[in-house]
C-alpha cells in the first residue's frame, strides 16, 4: 500500500545528495559529477523506505541486492568514465545557455531536477518494499528481466570502454557485440532493469508505481538518452548514418545488411 509520508523520506534524501553534490560540483567547476551519484539516489532511497517500513520481507531484500549491485556498478563505471575528463559537453552546452550565474542556477536545473526525477522513478522500490503478498512467478519473471538487462547495461559499457581504448577504434563507430543488435544497448538495458524492479513491484500489489519504469523509458528514449546523443553524433562520426540504417535504435534486433548503394 502506498505511504505517502514514507515516499517524501526519499524526496529528502534525494534533495539532501542532489544539495551536497551541487556544493561539490561548484568548487570543482563541473557539474557532470551528478552522473555519478545519479544511481546511488535510488539506491538511499530503497535503504530509506526500508528503514521506514520497519520490516525486511524476502521481496525487500531481493530488491535491496538488485538496486544495490547496478546502483554500485553504474555509480563506479560514470565515475571511472569521467575522470580526467572534465565537463561533459551536454552539461559544457547547458552552461553556456545559462551564463552569467550558472552556478547558482545549476542547483535547479541540473541538482533538484535530477532529485525529482529519481524520486518519482523510485517509485516501483517503494511499492516492492512495502508490498506484503505471497512471492509470486512475477517476482521470478521481473529477476529474469534484471539480468537481461544488467548482462545489456554492464556489457554495452564494458565493450565501449575496451573499444574507446585502442587508439585504432578513434572516429570509428562501435557496432560490434552488444552494439550490433541496438545502437544503444547500454540505455536498453536500464530500461529492462526499471522495468523490472516494476514487475517485482506489481507482484507486491503496487501497480500504481507504474510512473517510474514509464518516466525512466520517457528519459531513455526521448530526453536525455537516444534523442540527445544522437543530435549531433553523426557529425562527429561520418559513418554513424549507415550504422543507423543497419541498426535499431533502442530494442534489439537483428542488423540489417550494409548498404551498397556508392558513397553509402
């Protein structure tokens, strides 16, 4: 059932890292640093809610380790990612835009705003760890979903990371592996673990927590995950037009063949 005074718990966690983040963020003159504390939000916030329910049910737990092992492996890998390199250029845009006092608005448009949106998606922790029913094929059905899309996420990272780090592979498009069946296996396999932390949930009872799978696949697909990266890939890498012809964007499937059409 939902509990609206254990929920607001988490929106103060959020805020209170998204706050501590953005003092950090200020000295060090980059903001990119949100990124890797995005998936530790969630992972205080199902600590939160189930400090608050007072109660450890083999559902709770089973979420706790699943929130627990991609929260930590997401956080390590942006964080691995980042070093050394600065302001990510998205963020590098956002500042330009909003110069002079960026950094006192960044608090809103980059901190509380990613508070907010990890509150509302931790929804389905929530319901999961307040649910009470029997464990269910849905509880079986929504682990099978977490390691799909954990093997997609932590692998797509894996295999870019090595790709990125052969000096040979600069300019060139990664489309082997994972990235041969989406162009974005990585934000997949976030969307398939949301949406099976969601499954977990409904099988608890709560299918009202259903805003957060949806809100994260809005963010994946249409925000700041495919749509955004794409805007401008293409003139950065020549080749990305026919990898999109040959490849799906988002889900999985198999690549088409490569054109032969001249200069294509």
């Amino acid at each position: 059932m939902f509990n609206l005074s254990i929920y607001l718990a988490g929106l103060g966690v959020t805020i209170t890292v998204a706050l501590v983040t953005w003092v950090l963020s200020v000295a060090l003159r980059n903001v990119a640093i949100v990124d890797s504390v995005w998936s530790v939000m969630f992972l205080l916030d199902a600590f939160v809610y189930l400090h608050c329910s007072g109660s450890m049910t083999p559902r709770a737990a089973l979420l706790l380790v699943l929130v627990a092992v991609w929260a930590i492996r997401l956080a390590i890998h942006i964080t691995l990612r980042n070093w050394g390199h600065g302001e990510d250029r998205r963020y590098q845009a956002i500042r330009t835009r909003n110069e002079p006092l960026f950094a006192l608005k960044s608090v809103y448009l980059v901190f509380l705003l990613q508070a907010a949106l990890a509150w509302v998606i931790s929804l389905p922790l929530l319901g999961a760890i307040l649910g009470t029913s029997a464990f269910g094929w849905l509880d079986i059905v929504g682990v099978g979903f977490w390691i799909v899309g954990f093997v997609f996420e932590a692998g797509a990272d894996w295999q870019l990371m090595r790709f990125k780090a052969n000096p040979a592979n600069a300019g060139k498009v990664m489309d082997r592996g994972f990235w041969r069946l989406t162009r974005h296996p990585n934000y997949f396999g976030d969307f398939a673990v949301w949406w099976s932390f969601y499954l977990i949930a409904l099988s608890a009872g709560a299918w009202w927590s259903v805003p957060g799978p949806l809100l994260m696949s809005i963010l994946l697909m249409r925000v700041s995950g495919v749509t955004l990266l794409e805007a401008d890939i293409g003139e950065r890498r020549p080749q990305y037009a026919d990898y999109i012809r040959r490849t799906n964007a988002f889900f999985p499937g198999r690549p088409r063949e490569r054109s032969s059409e001249p200069g294509r």
